[in-house]
C-alpha cells in the first residue's frame, strides 16, 4: 500500500502536473496553427516570458509593502497573462501580420518565430540575468498533506499545484464554453475550418487572430507561471517544454483543441511513467517471487536525465502511423 | 439602368489575365444563368462580383452604386451574397453554427431567419446540430446557400450548385431557386447543366475564353441553333 502511494505520487499526481503544463501550452499552439497556418516555434518563450512578467508584478507589489495572505505570485499570474496577451498580440503585429499581408509561404513565418524564440530568450536574459529564481520569495510553499486510509503515506500536494489543477480545469472548461458558445468563439472555429468562406461570410478576420493570440498567450504565460511556481524560474525554461508541447499538438491532431488537451496529458503521464523506478511495485511481492528472480534496484523505463526522449518518440511513432495525430487534424 | 450592371469588366488572377471586357445585365428579381465551357472564366466573373479576384478594368455597380472590388463584410451590408463552387461550408461546424456564420455580419435577432432557412430546406431541420461535412452532397449544397441566405441577400450569387449532385436532387436544387427568387432576391448562378438553367433563366450569358459569346433571354438562347451547336452539347 505504502508503494502504491508512492505511485499515485511520483507518476500520477506529476504526471497530472506535466500534463497540464503541456495541455495548455499545446492548446495555444494547435490555434495558432488552426488559424494562423503556421507551427509557432516561440511558443516555449512565450510561456517564460509569462512567468517572468508574473514575478516582476509579484516583485513590484512586494516592494510596496503589502501584506498579501497568499504567496504573491499566485494573483500576479493573472494579470500577468493579460500582458502577455497584450505582448503576443504586439509580436504578431509587428512581426507576423506584414508577413502574411505580404502574402509569405508558412515557412517564412516559422522562421520568423524562430527569431522571436531568440529574441525572446535574449531579453528575458538580459532583464533577469541567466540565474534561477524562486517565485515564491515573499512566503514559503503549503503543502498540503492528504492522509489516505490503512497507511501512514500521504498524497503530497503544493500550493502551485493545486492551482495548477484546478485552472487547468476552469480554463478548459471555458475554453469549451468559449468555441461552442460565443460568437467569437465559433467565428474561431470557421476560420480554421475554411478562411476562405469565413471572409466570405465577412467575419473580421483581424478579431479572430487577436482572440487566437489572447488565449494562446494568456494560457502560455499561466503554464509558464505554474510550472516556474512548481519548480524555480528559469531562463530555459522553454528549452524542456518545446518538444512536449508541439508533441502533443501533433499528436492530439494539429489544430483541434481538445486533441491538444488530451495530447498534452498523454505526453504528461508517457513522461512520468517512463521515468518512473517501477521496481518499487515489484518490492512488496519479493517474498513470493521465485528465489531467482531478484528485483533489481531500478526498473525505471528511460532514465530521468532522458526524459525528453518521450515525447520525440512518441512524435516520431505518431507521424509515422498516424499523421493526422488522435483527433483527425491537419497533416503538417 | 439595370439593377446589376457589369461594363466592361476585365480581371484575372495576379498578371494573369482571364476576362476581358464582360458585360452584364440584369434586372432587379430576375435570374441570370452563366453558362459556358469549363475554364471559360463564369467563377473567375461570380469572384469579381464579390471583390475575391483582380479587377483591372470596367466597373461593377448595384442598384446604381459603384461595388467595384469591395470587400465581403461591406458586401454583405449592401446585401450580396455569394456561394462559392467548392469548399462552400464549413465542414467541422454544425448545420446550425454554418448558418450563424453567415449572420456573423448582422448584429440583429436573426432566429426568424434560421427558421425560415429550415423551411425553405426541410432535410436540413432535423440535423441542426449535426457537423456539415458529415452530410450527403445535396443537403452541404442546401448548408452553402442557407448559409449565404442568412444575409436575406438582395442579390444572390450561386456558382454551380447542382455540381455533383443526382439528377433527383438537382431539380430540386433548381426548385429552391425559383422559390428563393419568388420571394424577391435577384440570382446570379453558373451552371454546368445549361439546359436545365437557362430554362428558369430570365437572362442567359454564354461565356467563351473570359469573354461574352452570346447574350439573351434564357429562352431565346436555348432556341439559338449555334448556342445549342457550340454550348449545349446538341
Ligand atoms: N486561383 C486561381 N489562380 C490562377 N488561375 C486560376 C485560378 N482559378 C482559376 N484560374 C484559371 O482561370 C481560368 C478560368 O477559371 P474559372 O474557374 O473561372 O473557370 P470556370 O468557367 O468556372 O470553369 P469550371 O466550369 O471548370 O468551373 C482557368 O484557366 C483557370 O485555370
Ligand atoms: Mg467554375
């Protein structure tokens, strides 16, 4: 039983985290590709960006003094992700847009994300120098324990990963409500179904890309935030979530949302189980298992420092025997 | 002067040049048919009606007012629609959602025009929240020109919409037409089945190599022998 918590701790409960750090990366990245038709390498970046902006609003509110009774990062992610909103909707105007009023291949816009990537990364680098920090500098971490019957082991939580859950959740089921209900929402959806007959139709399509950058930024700069609450910023942040994200875009089905979601956890829990020492479920049953046959001490599937490996596999399987990735998307 | 008036129209697709010198005219509730061979321009002249082509002369105007090269959303406002000859719907979205794009330009209560739209296309009622690529042929061409109607257009523009479709579902197709035209809309439609076309044809508008061949009443020009020679396949 104890190893068994330790399982539902070490793989599924990270895994959930992982998976929901990718879910909403991934999301922001299947619609700009579903409307804006190009693969947005700065993505990652973008998400760093927005857990940099989170800390500088947590750091400027503390220099006022104020007495926050819940860690300050936490409430700055949210105004942080309308700025970044704001900033990704100011990089596509002044980098994307004359690209594509131009009328450039898809091609020519990736590469400009690629200097964005860099540029991006450049300038979190400069402003907050290559060190890590920790988001969490005016108040220690909750915990939060959860006592589970017939063992004395816990279900370990955080305070981030709670939220992390939890707006995981919220953002979601709104994202739902947002594509099947709202006007906007659906104009959305025509777009990427059909640009042609959506500005036949006279949907505006400059309203559509601005609502495709609010959400894919304001959900990067919340899974950046989340994820350097978890762990410590870091100027590299994006570095290790890159290969994830655009795996679970890819293979949830380029451009479809909810393929993206599940994609994101797909890739999450293939991550933690991998790297997860399965020896420790074999241990309680050394007592019945033939003399022979000793469990070794780790039987983990890829070892930890491999972990990217996970999703470049399962992208490779994926564009090998099912390109069009699990919710039927677009073929790159 | 005519209610739509086309003179001396020239267009094409970048430096490629594919009209020269179209012109049309057609009265206010009355049907246009264009018919012509395959490549002869007929979609290349509906897509300069709507601004989607390069108009490098002549002039296009409605009820008197120049809509030369206007872009769709000011189009709609003046109450032109159009349905293109492929990729028409929106595949992924319901019958209903389709139709709701169409309004997108209105901000009104356009629910009485749904409705209306489910009774001039009854199949179309039942599967309301049914995706539209999951239909048959003839119900995503009703889904195409429903979804042009919600506009409730004073000219309506139709590229082929019997394209593909059983000889069964493409009178009834034409059936839609003619009621769609009794309630008023002045149409515009391209044709492959030219006999059947210019037979609701108040005018007929045989096009040959981007350029007006033959011009008259649809009557007339299914009576024409050199029209039937050349263009009808007779
Ligand atoms: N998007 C485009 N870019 C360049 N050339 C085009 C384009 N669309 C059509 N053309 C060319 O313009 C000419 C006229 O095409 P158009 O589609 O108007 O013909 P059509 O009369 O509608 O034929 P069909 O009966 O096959 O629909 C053709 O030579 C075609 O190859
Ligand atoms: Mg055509």
């Amino acid at each position: 039983m104890d190893e068994f918590v330790f399982f539902l701790n070490k793989a599924v409960i990270s895994g959930l985290i992982i998976g929901s750090i990718y879910a909403l990366g991934a999301v922001g990245l299947t619609l700009i590709f579903g409307i804006l038709r190009f693969a947005h390498i700065a993505h990652g970046d973008m998400m760093t960006l927005g857990a940099f902006v989170t800390l500088v609003l947590a750091g400027a509110v503390s220099l006022t003094g104020v007495q926050s009774p819940v860690p300050l990062s936490l409430i700055a992610f949210i105004p942080a992700m309308a700025i970044t909103a704001v900033v990704a909707i100011g990089i596509d105007r002044m980098f994307y847009r004359p690209l594509r009023e131009r009328g450039s291949r898809p091609i020519i816009i990736v590469m400009a994300s690629v200097g964005v990537m860099l540029m991006l990364q450049g300038l979190v680098r400069i402003l907050a120098g290559v060190g890590t920090r920790n988001m969490f500098f005016d108040q220690p971490k909750d915990i939060y324990r959860i006592a589970l019957p017939g063992t004395p082991r816990e279900l370990v939580l955080t305070e981030p990963q709670a939220v992390l859950i939890g707006f995981t959740a919220v953002a979601v089921i709104a994202l739902h409500l947002f594509l099947t209900r709202a006007r906007l929402g659906k104009a959305m959806r025509a777009v990427s179904d059909n640009p042609d007959l959506a500005r036949i139709s006279g949907i505006d399509i400059n309203h559509v890309v601005a609502a495709t950058w609010v959400i894919g930024g304001g959900l990067a700069c919340a899974a950046g935030s989340l994820l350097s609450m978890d762990v410590v910023l870091k100027p590299d942040l994006s570095f290790n979530l890159l290969l994830p994200i655009f795996a679970a875009a890819i293979v949830g089905g380029i451009g479809q949302p909810y393929g993206a979601i599940a994609g994101g956890f797909l890739v999450g829990f293939s991550e933690t189980l991998a790297i997860f020492n399965w020896s420790v479920l074999l241990r309680p049953f050394a007592g019945v298992l033939p003399a022979w046959l000793e469990v070794p001490g780790n039987l983990a599937l890829v070892p930890t420092e491999y972990k990217l490996m996970v999703p470049f596999v399962i992208l490779i399987i994926v564009l090998v025997y099912r390109p069009t990735g699990i919710f039927r998307g677009r073929v790159l | 002067m005519s209610f739509l008036s086309i003179d001396g129209l020239s267009a094409g697709y970048g430096q490629m040049s594919i009209l020269s010198d179209v012109v049309l005219q057609l009265d206010e509730g009355e049907i246009g048919v264009i018919v012509g061979a395959n490549g002869a321009g007929k979609s290349t002249l509906l897509k300069a009606m709507f601004g989607l082509v390069n108009i490098t002369a002549g002039s296009i105007r409605l009820a008197g007012d120049d809509i030369t090269g206007m872009a769709p959303e000011r189009l709609a406002a003046r109450g032109v629609a159009f349905v293109p000859q492929e990729y028409n719907i929106f595949p992924t979205l319901t019958v209903n959602e389709n139709l709701e794009m169409g309004a997108y330009s209105r901000r009104d209560d356009f629910s009485a025009v749904i409705e209306g739209i489910y009774r001039i296309f009854p199949p179309l009622a039942d599967k309301r929240r049914q995706m539209a690529g999951e239909l048959s042929g003839g119900q995503r061409q009703m889904v195409a020109v429903g979804r042009a109607l919600m506009i409730e257009p004073r000219l309506l523009l139709l590229d082929e919409p019997t394209a593909g479709l059983s000889p069964m579902f493409m009178s009834e197709i034409f059936d839609r037409v003619l009621a769609i035209n009794a309630t008023g809309v002045t149409i515009v439609m391209v044709e492959q089945n030219a006999k059947q076309a210019l037979a609701i044809a108040h005018r007929g508008f045989v096009l040959a190599n981007g350029m007006n061949a033959f011009t008259d009443t649809g009557a007339n020009l299914l009576a024409n022998p050199e029209v039937a020679r050349s263009f009808l396949g007779a």
